[in-house]
C-alpha cells in the first residue's frame, strides 16, 4: 500500500515503449528515390532489403549515409512517376525528400557518355514549367514525354540551352513542389547527342514498361542497330555505377 514503505506491490516502470519506440523513430524514411528501371537503382541500392508484392513494383529500404531511404521503379513517363510518388508518400508521410534518379540522353557533346550529373534545373518540354532543384549546383534538364531521337535533341538543346533529357523528372518535382517537399535530381547519361539508336516508343507500354522481349526479337532482325545497342548497354553500366557515387557522395556531404 502506499505509505507503508512496502515497494513489492508498487508497479515496476514499464521501458518496453522506450525501447521499442527507438529503432522506429530512427527507421523513418525521409528519402524517396524514384527510377524508370530496377537497373538505374541497382549499384546504389546493393545490400538494402528487398520487398517484392504481387500487386506493387518491388521496394528497396535502406540508408544513404544516417538517413533511412526507400527506392523504387515503376516504369518510363510522367504518368509512372507521379503514381510511385503518390504510392510512397502515401504509405511513408514522414518522407521529406523526393529524388528523381535514373537514365537520361545528353543533347550536348560537352557532356561525357556513361558519367553522372546533380541536375539544377528541370524544364518540362509540355508545359515549359520550370523547377529547381535543392540541389544547389549542376545542368539543366529537359523532360519530354516520349524517348527522343537525334533531331529531337538537337532542337531542343537549342530552344532551352539545356544539355540533358529525360521522361520523368518533371513529374515527380511537380509533385514535391504541389506537396511542399524537397526536390532532388540526379542523372547518369546512357546515350549521346548523335547516337543513331532505335525508336523505342513503340516498346513502351501504356503502363510505361519497356516491353523487352518485343524490342529484343525486333532488334535481331534489323543488324545495323547492333552495335548501337551494344554500346548504349555499356554506356549504361558505367552511368548507373557513376550515378550511384554522385548520389552516395551528395548525401555524404548533406548537413
């Protein structure tokens, strides 16, 4: 009873909640990266936990530098893109920060195939918005929505000065700005200004996959796109490697 000096009855304090309660606040996702392809995430992601759902694309949790991140790609385009930000906003509301990662064509010869850049400014070729990224520093990105070919870039380097393309960056930092979060944007570049490659449009879904089967019987059969290919598979090894050491290093250097 109290008072009477006797603490065996007393209740003993309880820490499991303190306890608990500390590796989930320390496991909450602030980063979420958004990719067209698993290939684009693969190097940076090595050694995160995996979830695959038959209903959902796969997700990579893990942690660049002190802060927890989740990774994931569902596909080319604007219509891709916002659905996996709206998908991981939903599922994590503590995420803070979206980050727009992947492939994109240079439409500059300044520019080194297979390399990786931090992108300042995103322009979307539909609406002519422009967004800035948090990043602070790096090139000028253009985002259209189809794949675009040798005379597409030419013109379009030259109406916005810009040295990059992609199909999905403008979509999701439309997305951060209309949600008030962080925008980052960081590309490996798979192809140059004069590469002669095939028109993949018409290998892309509606759900903005890139039909591969479709695109692998139809290259067998037209041989003066081999070495083109062979080459863009390259150049896009070394980028996504590249691009998993800019990122890795960006965050390194955050406060």
């Amino acid at each position: 009873m109290t008072g009477s000096g006797n603490t065996d009855t007393l209740p003993k304090p309880d820490c499991t909640l303190q306890t608990d309660a500390l590796p989930v606040i320390l496991l909450i996702v602030t980063i979420a990266l958004i990719a067209a392809f698993p290939a684009e995430l693969k190097p940076l992601v090595r050694g995160w936990e995996k979830r695959v759902s038959a209903s959902e694309p796969a997700i990579w949790r893990g942690r660049i530098g002190d802060t927890e991140a989740v990774a994931v790609s569902e596909g080319m385009g604007a219509a891709a893109a916002t659905r996996t930000c709206e998908a991981l906003v939903a599922s994590n509301p503590a995420i803070a920060t979206l980050v727009s990662i992947g492939y994109a064509g240079s439409v500059s010869c300044g520019l080194q195939v297979g390399a990786a850049y931090p992108i300042r400014e995103v322009i979307d070729a539909a609406t002519t918005e422009r967004f800035t990224t948090d990043n602070g520093q790096g090139q000028r990105l253009i985002t259209l929505g189809r794949v675009a070919d040798r005379d597409e870039k030419r013109k379009l380097a030259a109406q916005y000065q810009a040295v990059l393309i992609d199909m999905e960056a403008a979509a999701v930092a439309r997305f951060a700005r209309d949600h008030n979060l962080r925008f980052l944007c960081f590309k490996g570049i798979s192809d140059g200004p004069n590469d002669n490659l095939p028109d993949f449009n018409r290998f892309v879904g509606v759900d903005g996959q890139l039909r591969m089967a479709a695109l692998a019987a139809w290259a067998m059969l037209h041989p003066q796109y081999w070495k083109a290919l062979g080459q863009l598979e390259n150049n896009s090894r070394h980028a996504v490697q590249a691009l998993a050491k800019v990122v890795q290093g960006f965050f390194a250097g955050s406060p």
